[in-house]
C-alpha cells in the first residue's frame, strides 16, 4: 500500500530536531515542516474542530514548533483552504513536506511518526483513486457489486495486518485508525451503492438487495467521538444515516430532498448518535445543506420545526432562526431593498442604479462561512457560462472587507456596518439573489453549490 518511497530532500534537515532525545523526558512533541507554493503565511492545527494552535512560516517558508503534553490521536492542520490529517502521539518529531499546487499528492512526512502518518495519506489517496473505479462498480446489480468491494475489501485488510505485524510498537489506537482508514471509504460505498445504482442507471426504484449485503454493520464501532471529525467515519455515519432513511420507504430523491426525508434523518441522527456535540453537528449540518440544495426562498417548515425540537444547541437554533428570518424578508416577483455598497476603489452605491436594467446574479458571502477557493472557481465558472448575467460578489464582513484575488475586481463590493442588506444577511451565510432587468426577483435564496440554481440562470441568461 505505501507507495512512495520518495527522496525527501533533507527533509528532516529542513529544522534541527536533534535535541529532542533531551526534550522526552519534557513531554514535547514536535511539529513542523515546509509548504512549497504556499498560499498563506500560516499553519493552523486543530484538534476535532478546535484550533489548538497557529504557526507562521519563516522566510523560507518553513515552520517548527514544540507541543506541550499532546494527546495521542487524530488533529488536522489547514494552510489556504485545505487541510489534511495527522496522527500525533506524546514526543513524536513529525515534519511535513508539501506542494500547494498538488496538496495531497505532494504531502510526505520524516521524523518520528513520520511512517503511521505517510501509511494514512496512502490510504487517503487510494479511496480517491477507487473513486474513479466505482463509476463502474455502482451500475452492477448487488452480488456482483458485493463480490468487488468484497475482493477489495480482502486486500484492505491484508495491508493492515502486515503493517500491524510489521509494526509492534505501534498503539491500538493508532491500529484502530488505521483499520478504519482502510475499510470505512468501502463500508460507505456499500452503504451509498443504491442511491448511486439508481443514480447511474437512471432508475426510479432502488435494487433489491438481501440481507447479508449489510452483514459488515455489526463490525461497525459508533459513537466514537474522538474520530467523528474524521473523514473515513464521518462519512461513513452519514451514508449509513441516509440509507437507514431512505429504507424507511422514501423513493430516490433526483433534485432534492423532501421535507419528509429531511425529518425522518433528522429523527435518525437523533436516535442513532448518542454523544450530544456530534449529534448537533449533524442536525446542523444536514438541515442547512438540505435547504441549499433545494436553492429556493420557498420551503416547507417540517424539516425545521423537527430541529428545534431535536436539537439542543441554543447557539445553532439561533442561526437557523435566523437563517428563516433572513429568507422571508426577500419576496419573488417584488423589488429587491434597497441598500448601499461599496466597491473597491471606496465609492459608495446603490443597488438600485447597479441593477438597473439588467439581467443580475448577487452572491453574498462571509469568509467565516464559505471557501474562498470554492466559491472563486464556480463563480468564474458561472461568469463563464452566462454571459448576459451580471454578476455582483459582495463580502458581508464589516469587520474584514477584503476582495478575492481570483476574481475581477470590477464585480466585487463590500457592505459597511450600517448597510440595510444586513437586516436580511443576519445569519452571515452565504446567500444568492436573482433579479431580472425589471428590477424583480426571481429567486431570493439561491446556492451556488446546487444543481437546482441552474434553472433559474438559464432564464435569466435568455430573458
């Protein structure tokens, strides 16, 4: 499985660790390493979803640091917009080396620690090559898909044990990890295979499948906290939710989710995850991108009503109030509010002179909430593809008005703090507005992540 064995250029020169025979009895683990390319002056490492600590590459675009009392386990650093995983234990001396411009590709480690961590990125990068395969995989019919996750499955676990054997010092835990990074990806495919059967062989009823496809569940560990930020079993608990869901009798869903399905997933996450941070995060989670995914202003409260009751987070049913509030206060077929922005060389304006007469996309955005690097790319994807669209991006934090570099100036504003478009941005998530050349609106809660957006750009492109 570990495919590289690569020169690492000195790597473990890039920062002196030889003192750390010295440091153990200290209880220090070091960290650090160089970014080729970089995209930020930083590194921030994390902790499931807590930032714990932030490193500031040097001139040469390097960063070292000395951890005190680590808990062995998974963190993850970011640096730009991406991020990968790390397992880290007490007096580990892991150093990194990667290229932005092929992240995960170019990411090798040295130092100790350094083989438990390249043995995770080579399972990393295997699932997103198997992905590739399964475009094929999920048109079989269910026994001959079984058999090839089963073939798969066989080599996955013989990786694993001549590791483990070749490897006695190595912690349970980290074992564990392990062992999940290589079968989960698997488990999960199982669990989406008739969502993506349906899918890729334009069918309207899920295949037939006997029990024994899902005898792999009982080896299923849930409620694991300390891995639930974790991809391979975050992703895996979210398959397996959506396919509990739709066993309940929903049909397939072609463009979005019903409000049924959405309450009885919510109803799931609630019976199914015990710990209480985890189980609001997927409440959260899975009641926003639902109402995204729809990409529309007009929606049915069931969903909602269900996750006020379920959750008990007071700070995530106030954004989602929020989020509801802010979605009523825009009407189709009705002029937009009016407000004021600011463009980027500091002049003041209207909306309603920037619409005038046109044909208008708006993408309200809040660096906290949406990726830079996502939303550059599919905006200047759609500028692209429809041309008679103007489009206006406009950053909603007072606080930090900054432009993004990757898209044109001359379509970039920013929202001082006594701006009225604040009084329908209150949840700060990112939102889209479409108005017509009559100054109407024709969608007043649109995603640029959804599929369902489209419809309405292609009128608005041919109005």
């Amino acid at each position: 499985m570990i495919k590289k064995i690569i020169i690492l250029l000195n790597i473990s020169a890039i920062l002196i660790v030889s003192s750390c025979d010295s440091d153990k009895k200290n209880n220090i683990t070091y960290f650090g390493g160089k970014i080729i390319n970089p995209k930020s002056n930083q590194v921030i490492l994390y902790s499931q979803n807590i930032a714990i600590d932030t490193f500031y590459l040097d001139e040469n675009d390097k960063f070292f640091s000395e951890l005190k009392n680590v808990s062995e386990g998974l963190y993850y650093f970011f640096h730009g917009n991406e991020n990968q995983y790390i397992y880290l234990e007490p007096q580990d001396s892991l150093m990194l080396r990667l290229n932005t411009w092929d992240f995960d590709e170019s990411l090798v480690y040295a130092g100790e620690g350094a083989e438990r961590n390249n043995m995770l990125i080579d399972c990393f990068l295997e699932d997103e090559k198997e992905s590739r395969v399964f475009y094929q995989f999920n048109k079989l019919p269910p026994k001959k898909f079984k058999l090839k996750v089963d073939s798969i499955l066989k080599i996955k676990m013989a990786t694993y044990q001549d590791y483990v054997d070749n490897h006695p010092e190595e912690t349970e835990a980290y074992n564990e990890t392990l062992k999940i990074a290589l079968t989960y990806p698997l488990y999960s495919r199982l669990e989406r295979y008739p969502m993506m059967n349906v899918k890729y062989n334009k069918k309207d009823n899920f295949p037939k499948m006997e029990n024994s496809f899902y005898s792999f569940r009982n080896k299923i560990k849930r409620n694991k906290d300390s891995l639930m930020y974790y991809p391979p079993y975050s992703r895996y608990t979210r398959s397996y939710l959506y396919n509990k869901t739709y066993s309940l009798g929903h049909l397939p869903t072609k463009n979005s989710y019903t409000p049924s399905f959405t309450s009885d997933l919510l109803g799931l996450i609630d019976e199914k995850i015990k710990l209480e941070k985890t189980k609001n995060a997927f409440l959260r989670q899975t009641v926003i991108s639902h109402f995204y995914n729809k990409s529309t202003c007009d929606f049915d409260t069931k969903p909602f009503d269900t996750f006020f009751k379920i959750s008990t987070s007071e700070e995530d049913k106030l954004m989602i109030k929020n989020l509801i509030q802010d979605t009523k206060a825009i009407h189709v077929n009705h002029k937009l509010p009016s407000f004021k922005l600011v463009d980027f060389s500091n002049t003041e304006l209207s909306i309603n002179k920037l619409l005038k007469n046109k044909n208008s996309f708006i993408f309200f955005w809040h660096p906290d909430y949406v990726s830079e690097l996502y939303f550059s790319s599919r905006i200047n994807f759609l500028i692209k593809n429809y041309p008679n669209i103007d489009f206006l991006i406009v950053n909603i934090d007072d606080k930090n008005p900054k432009r993004v570099n990757k898209i044109d100036i001359k379509n970039q504003f920013y929202l001082k703090p006594n701006s009225d478009a604040h009084k329908f941005l209150t949840s700060k998530m990112p939102r889209s507005i479409l108005v017509n050349n009559k100054g109407k609106v024709i969608n007043g809660y649109a995603s640029i992540s959804s599929n369902n957006v489209n419809k309405y750009l292609k009128e608005l492109n041919n109005n």
